[in-house]
C-alpha cells in the first residue's frame, strides 16, 4: 500500500530536481561555455580561474 505512494513521492522529487538542474544549466549556459573552452585550451583550471569565471570574466 504506501510502496506506491512512497514511488511517486521519489518520482516527483526526481522530476522537480531534474527541472532545477535543467533551469540551472539554461541559465548559466554562458559560464558554461566558457569553464569548457578554458578547459579545452589549458587542461586545468585553479580556484582564481574558475572565479573568475563564474563572475563572468
């Protein structure tokens, strides 16, 4: 009786974290872009880099 109930509570948490990530990700596509192409041109980034550009430098 409540396996049912206790599957469609996860299913709905999944479902509202998977919306969230996929906002998160529309909303910071930019920074995305530009953490992947520094990491494509220098392999590494350190903690300053990665400020930088998540300040958007």
């Amino acid at each position: 009786m409540f396996v049912g109930v206790g599957a469609s509570r996860v299913r709905d948490i999944v479902i509202g974290a998977y919306k969230k990530a996929s906002q998160l990700i529309k909303d910071n596509l930019d920074t995305l872009h530009k953490m992947a192409n520094a990491l494509l041109e220098q392999e590494t980034l350190d903690s300053s880099e990665i400020d930088e550009l998540m300040a958007g430098g």
